[in-house]
C-alpha cells in the first residue's frame, strides 16, 4: 500500500470513529443527529486534529526537540482553560506514578547513579521546597 493510500485509509477510519462517537453522544443525550451534521463533525474533527499536530510539531520545533512532549500538549490546550486543567491534572497524574515507580525501583535495588538519586524533578530554585 502506497503512503498517499495509507494516509487516505487512516483519515477515512478517523473521520468513521469521530461520526461513531458524535452519533453515541448524541443517543445517550436522547437527540438525532442528521447525516450531514454528522459528516460535518467528522470533518472538524480531522481538521482539528491535523491542525492540533502542526501545532504540536512547531511546539517541539521551537524548543529545539524532534519528540512531542506531555508540556507540549497541555500549552496547544491553552484556549480550553477546562482542557488545560483537565490535561494538567492528567499530566500531574503520569509524573506521580512515574515517580512512585522510580521509587519501588529503588527499593527493589535496580542501580541509578549517584546523580539520578539526588535530582528530584518538584525541585525549582525558588519554591519553598521540603522533600
């Protein structure tokens, strides 16, 4: 399969999953929704998130990364304030059980260097920080 297939078969399954969800919402809210506002969700919804890559490609771009980070994802969410609070809390969420995973690590007695066990990643120069 040629990439330019490949492309079109994956916008065609994005855009059949946003109408599948747009048409459960719309059941579970007890409303109908007509197929050409069906479609039409189907083709915001690509057009968004097309756009929410390019967003997050230059994000990376500009902080001199190849790699889109969690932070990279929670700043495009900056015009939703109960996106961004949502992803934060989110992001907050993965970070804590990173760090609890390190943790057991530890304990379990996998080996980190000496600088990995005196770096903790709350730490910034001018809180009030207490371990």
């Amino acid at each position: 399969m040629e990439e330019n297939e490949l492309v079109a078969d994956l916008r065609n399954q994005f855009k059949l999953s946003a109408t599948s969800l747009a048409e459960a919402e719309a059941k579970r809210n007890d409303a109908e929704l007509s197929r050409p506002v069906s479609e039409c969700i189907a083709n915001l919804t690509l057009r968004y998130a097309e756009q929410l890559a390019k967003d997050l490609k230059l994000f990376a771009e500009h902080a001199r990364r190849k790699s889109v980070k969690a932070e990279d994802v929670v700043i495009s969410a900056h015009r939703n304030r109960g996106l961004t609070t949502s992803l934060t809390s989110l992001h907050d969420e993965l970070r804590a059980q990173e760090r609890e995973k390190a943790r057991r690590d530890r304990r379990k007695g996998k080996k980190f260097s000496r600088e990995d066990e005196m770096v903790d990643p709350d730490y910034t120069p001018n809180s009030d920080y207490t371990p």
